[in-house]
C-alpha cells in the first residue's frame, strides 16, 4: 500500500520504549515542535518527519511530500494516493497522469460540492451506504473530508443504523475486499498470512466474528462491514490515521441458515465452530496480529454473549484491547446517566442512590450494569449494596436467586435478588420497585409498550428512559412516544438516532447514546499514551469527560451527549482524560507525558490527528 497523501498531518512513527517493551506510543516523536495547531479546513501541519508506511524500498517521506514507487493508473487506483482531478499540472508530468484525467485542475473543496451534489441525488440509505464506500475504495482522503464535514448526517450512513442493513446485505453488495479475512481454513498460517496485509504499521484493529451484529443475530462473514464502520469513526471522530487501521473479520462459521444456503454466501458455509476450536483460532488470529503489531490496541466487536466476557477476561491484562459491546457500551451509558442526574437537579454522587432496571442481560445488559455497578461504588457504596440497586430482566423475566441457568456475569446481580419473585415482567418490575431508570438493551422493537412508561412516570417525576438497541427498527421505544406517554416529562436517549420532537409546543432535541462517543477517543488516548491495558479507571475517566462535554444550555434541551458534529472536541477531552488517568495508574509508557498541563497535552493530541487535506506526490527510483 503506498503512503497516505495526508500523512504529514497524522501520527509519527517512531519507537517508545516502556516499562512493557511490547507496547510503546507510536506516535509520540515526530518533530512537531514547529507544526501549526490544525482543525478542519485549517493549514496542515508542516515540518513533521516520519519513518516511511509502507516499507524503505518503497516509499519514504519528508518534508511534507510522500515519496512512491507507484506511478501512472496505479496511483489513481489507490484510494489513499489518489487525488482525482485534484492533482496539480506538475504532479501529472512527475506522476505519469498527463492525459488519464480530465485537464481542468479542480481543488478539494470543488470535489467536496460534487460529492455532495451526487450524494444529494440518493433516495435511500442503503443507496447512500454504497455510494460512501464507493467513495472511500476510491478517495479516501475526499471520502474523510465529507464525512468530517457532514459528520451529523453521515455517521448514521457509515455507522449505526445503516450499516445493520449493510451487514445484511454484504454478500449481494460486495465490490472489492478491505481489511483482513481470517477463517478456520486458515489454521497454522495465520503468522504467515498477517504479512500480506501491506502496512508496515497498525495502531488500531477492530476484530469481529460476526456472532451478533447489533440486534440483527449472527451474520457470519457478512459482519466486516461493522468493523469497517467502526474504524471509519477513529478517523472522522478522532483522527486516528486511515493508513493505520485494519478491520478483521474472524469465520468461524455461521448458524444462520439462510447464509448456509445462499449460493452468494461469502464465508464458509457451515456451522459454527464452538469450544476450544472456536478459541484457538481467536488465539491464533492475536496471536498473529501482535507478532506483527506488538503495540496495536485491538477492540472487540459484536462477538456472541457467550463469547464476548470470556475473549475479554482472558486477553484485557494480556494485550491493549477492549470490548466496545461491554466496556464502551458500559462507559458511554455511565456519562448519560450522569448527565440525567444533572437534568433532574442532582449531583454526579446521586448515581448510588438510582434504581436501575435493564431489559436485556446478554454482554451488553451486564456490561452496561457493571459500569454503572463500579461507579455507584466508587461513590462510597459496597459492592453488594451497588448490586442491589440493579433489576435484569431476560426473555424470561426478571433475574432472581432462583434463576436455575445464569451465566458467571448475571450471578452477582441474581444473587441479592432475594427480594422478588422470579420471572416477573418488566411491567411487574416497575410496579413493584419502582425504578428511577429504565435501559433497553433487548434487541426487541417496541418493547417499552404505552404501559410500561407511563408507569415509570407513575413512579418518578421526570423518568429517565434509554432505549439503547440498535438499529432503529429494534429500538425498545420512539422518541415521539417516549415523550407523548410521559407528558413531556423524561430524559431520553436512544441507541438510534431520532429527529426533534414537538410536543405541547415545546420542541425537544434528542440525545443518541451512541458508542461512538467514547470509543474514538479512548482509543487514540490508550495509543498516545502507550498504556499497556484499558482499565476501568480509564473507562470511567472517559465517562466523565464525555459528561463534561455537555453544557447547561445543551441540558436544557433535552440533551444528555454532545451533538455529532462536537464530535471531535469530544473525543481530545476524552482522550486526555484517559492519558492523564493511565498517568495516574503508572500504565503509560511515554514519560514525557507525565510534564504536561493540560494545555500542552491537548495541542499534543490536535497535532497528531489526522485531517484530510492533499498534500504533494513525488515519484522515487524503482
């Protein structure tokens, strides 16, 4: 893979060494004492000094200019070079482009009002999906600087709900691989086939084995695409760098009939693998990715319930990783709820004193549950007083001691449930305890039926209600319902988005708890700072900080998260929450770090993002 175009403007690539050899910052030393502070649309960075991408014998880069062996239509086809007819007179002579393009020179702004005009002419999200992947197989550098600047509009294209509907149809849609592919036919070639992924550096895998994407159940090798997602969020929201990431997808199977039979089917058509040959071939896939990338973060990604704890448990104290289902679903539920004890006139520490009601206890109804388990305790209650502050329900009811089949995570929360009986419905729940908040991770569309809120709102003044499933269509509760059957009297926020509601002539603007608020930053955080793991101190560090992004006024309106065009600003004060809390833990590597006030380490962070502008090409010697 040739050198990004933009690179200049991204992470260094050199060596930290730490307490743990294995994990350092790559982006720690590039020589940017000299470099401009940079936001969207402003003047890239400049006297940056990188080691090359893509190998000394094929590329090096200096001075802001990337230096390449490819030449003529290899460059226009490679979507991290290619600047379409946004490369200069001068570059098409160096290049080998005189005559392959069009002769009128148009900037990237230009591109950028094309790109809208077509998009524009779309009339369906599955369309607009296609037409962004398209975009980004052939310019990525444009494709960013769209999705950067229309942010609000298009995360809900790239990312959650549409990319559900992408997933489903990733067979019949496919138009050229991106990532890496590893399946169980590939067993004891996996160290191997690692290397033939083109980069010489990786800060960043989002790893999926498309057991349970979001509430659309097991989609096999049709789960790539929400890895893809993922990734395209750490550079839009974050800045991570579009040359440094790698999307994977584990098949291991599939127990989705429908794909078996599909004569379309992309994966291996046949059962899924379960026990110790579903974990060694996850050993292996680590195994190999870390040979080649010790210091890479890897976030897992809807891996099934049974699985998802287990890989977590087993490899977060052994490499930096961590599961967005459990801890980043957790940890952006923590800073809503925060932001609701703030809507409803109380204090951060009131958190200790909630009822909490959860429909849904697969991963992400306990992980959800342990987050805010810790940090009720973190406020000054036990462990068992925290437990039993929280009711689970499951298909079958609520979670009591007298459940006979529970999983390990379940057992602290069923074992304090003395108090009630087994089974009872969420409706019984509610009359009987009287929750002050009621989460929806079920997966089940509708589930938060007309009684069901307005007997929440029986119970509490203003109910805090968060229907977090997605993709939309099995969203537990609208927002336009959630508002009419409480009089207008919640604090909402959904997993899907929703537009305004109008209602009693008030209009009310609505929050979309949506982990893509926590992850990019936690991640460039954990990266900058070399930690060698993702701890729960840094999770809730992330939590307050996402809280803290939230104004008075913002509140005011019914918002409880940042808008998704703050979503940049969001993810540098998370990520220096999560550097100065791996500070305190000792879990960080570059020392220098240790020096910084928090000015400093915020210009620290803006000059290692990644901002999608050209930057010149020059052909080197093959």
């Amino acid at each position: 893979m040739p050198f990004p175009s933009t690179l200049s403007q991204s992470m260094n690539f050199s060596r930290i060494l730490g307490k743990k050899s294995h994990h350092r910052s790559l982006y720690a030393t590039s020589n940017s004492s000299n470099c401009t502070n940079s936001s969207i649309g402003r003047s890239p960075l400049s006297h940056c000094q990188f080691r090359s991408y893509a190998g000394a014998e094929s590329l090096t880069f200096s001075n802001n200019v990337a230096l390449t062996t490819q030449y003529g239509h290899d460059i226009l086809h490679d979507p991290l070079l290619n600047k379409g007819t946004s490369f200069s007179l001068t570059e098409r002579d160096r290049l080998g482009l005189r005559g392959l393009l069009p002769p009128n020179v148009k900037d990237l702004n230009t591109q950028l009002h094309r790109i809208r005009y077509r998009y524009d002419k779309l009339d369906n999200d599955i369309d607009r999906y296609i037409f962004m992947q398209q975009l980004q197989d052939t310019n990525e550098t444009l494709f960013y600087k769209f999705l950067v600047t229309y942010i609000d509009e298009l995360a809900p294209i790239v990312y959650t709900p549409t990319v559900g509907k992408a997933c489903v149809n990733f067979t019949h849609y496919f138009r050229r691989p991106r990532g890496m592919f590893f399946s169980m036919r590939d067993k004891g070639e996996m160290k191997a086939m690692v290397h033939n992924f083109p980069s010489q550096e990786v800060d960043l895998v989002v790893i999926t084995d498309g057991g349970r994407i979001l509430g659309l159940g097991d989609l096999g090798c049709n789960g790539m695409p929400i890895a893809i997602g993922k990734l395209s969020l750490y550079v839009a929201g974050a800045g991570m760098h579009p040359g440094r990431v790698l999307p994977i997808q584990i098949d291991v199977g599939t127990d989705n009939e429908q794909l078996i039979k599909d004569p379309l089917y992309l994966g291996i058509p046949q059962k899924r693998l379960q026990g110790i040959e579903y974990y060694e071939i996850v050993d292996e896939v680590l195994e190999a990715v870390t040979s080649r990338w010790p210091n890479v973060l890897i976030q897992f990604e809807d891996m099934t319930p049974d699985k998802a704890n287990v890989l977590l448990n087993k490899y977060r104290n052994q490499f930096l990783c961590f599961n967005d289902d459990i801890q980043g679903t957790g940890t952006v539920i923590v800073s809503g709820i925060l932001n609701a004890m703030r809507v409803t006139g109380q204090k951060f520490s009131d958190i200790a004193n909630q009822r909490i009601l959860i429909a849904g206890a697969g991963c992400a109804g306990v992980g959800v549950a342990d987050a805010l388990q810790k940090t009720m305790v973190r406020e000054g209650i036990t462990d068992r007083e925290a437990f039993q502050r929280f009711y689970l329900c499951d298909k079958d009811g609520l979670i009591t001691s007298k459940r006979e089949k529970i999983t390990p995570d379940q057992a602290p929360y069923a074992a304090v449930r003395t108090d009630c009986e087994e089974g009872l419905s969420i409706l019984e729940t509610i009359k009987k305890v009287k929750p002050t908040i009621l989460l929806g991770v079920s997966g089940i569309g509708g589930l938060f039926t007309k009684d069901i809120v307005e007997a929440m709102a029986e119970c509490n003044t203003k109910p805090i209600i968060f229907p977090l499933s997605n993709p939309t269509d099995n969203c537990e509760c609208t927002a336009e319902d959630a508002y009419k059957w409480t009089n207008g009297n919640v604090v909402f926020a959904s997993g899907s988005p929703f537009p305004p509601v109008r209602f009693n002539q008030k209009t009310f603007l609505n929050s979309q708890a949506n982990n893509m608020f926590v992850f990019p930053g936690l991640g460039m955080g954990a990266v900058l700072a070399g930690a060698n793991s993702v701890t729960n101190g840094m999770l809730y560090a992330a939590s307050v900080a996402l809280a803290n992004n939230v104004s008075t006024d913002a509140l005011s309106e019914g918002l409880v998260y940042p808008r998704v065009r703050e979503i940049r600003n969001a993810s540098i004060s998370v990520a220096m929450a999560v550097i100065k809390e791996a500070i305190a833990e000792d879990n960080f590597t570059l020392r220098k770090l240790k020096f910084m006030d928090d000015a400093q380490l915020r210009r620290y962070i803006e000059k290692r993002m990644y901002y999608p502008e050209y930057q010149p090409i020059v052909p080197m010697a093959r």
